[in-house]
C-alpha cells in the first residue's frame, strides 16, 4: 500500500516505473538515500528508522504529532552507511509523522502507533 499527503509519500514505497521491455527503471539518480520504519504500524510506543544512502551527509529528522506540532529534532552531522535513529513516540496511540531531510531532499514517513 501507497499513501500520498500532498503529493509526498508518507507510507509505503513509491511504484516504479518499467521500460517497455519489461526492465525496472531507475526510480532515483545515483546517490540517493532511503528512509524506512523497521515496523509500521508499531505496537509500542517507540519507532526506528534506517536511512540509506547517505553516508557521510548531515540529517535533520523531526518527529511531529498529526497536528503538526514537533515533539523532537534530531540532527547527525555525519551519517553511517546504515543510519538506525530510534524516537519515543509522545501522546497516545495514533499517528505521527517524521520528516527526514538529506541535503534539502525530504521525505515524509507517516508512523501509526496502536499501543
């Protein structure tokens, strides 16, 4: 499943697209770096989150509640090449979001909490 708030895809992985022969294309250029929840929906009150793609680059990651306000703001000055940040999610059950932000690209993981 795919969900897109605003034309930014907050869950899921975007499709990708196929040559007429059949062949996968390449969905981003070279160099591009990845965000994904180990698990979602989480049935704790924690979530982890593994970037890709962006070693040695500075991250911003703000995790907000559904209303928009910012519960935390965390920056790595240089990411490893398999960056794991685990958050506690505030509040109670529902859903937050997390904004991941490499070098001015951003990507937007919706987080549904049940417990």
């Amino acid at each position: 499943m795919t969900v897109y708030l605003k034309d930014q895809l907050v869950y899921g992985a975007a499709p990708s697209a196929v040559t007429p022969a059949g062949q996968a294309a390449v969905a981003r250029e070279t160099g591009s770096w990845k965000a994904s929840l180990l698990q979602n929906p989480v049935s704790s009150n924690e979530a982890e989150v593994l970037i890709s793609g962006a070693s040695g680059k500075p991250i911003e990651l703000t995790l907000s509640d559904a209303n928009g306000k910012v519960w935390s703001i965390r920056k790595v000055d240089k990411a490893s090449t398999a960056e794991r940040q685990r958050f506690v999610l505030p509040g109670a059950p529902g859903v937050s979001y997390l904004k991941v932000n490499v070098g001015g690209e951003v990507q937007t993981i919706k987080i549904l909490r049940l417990r």
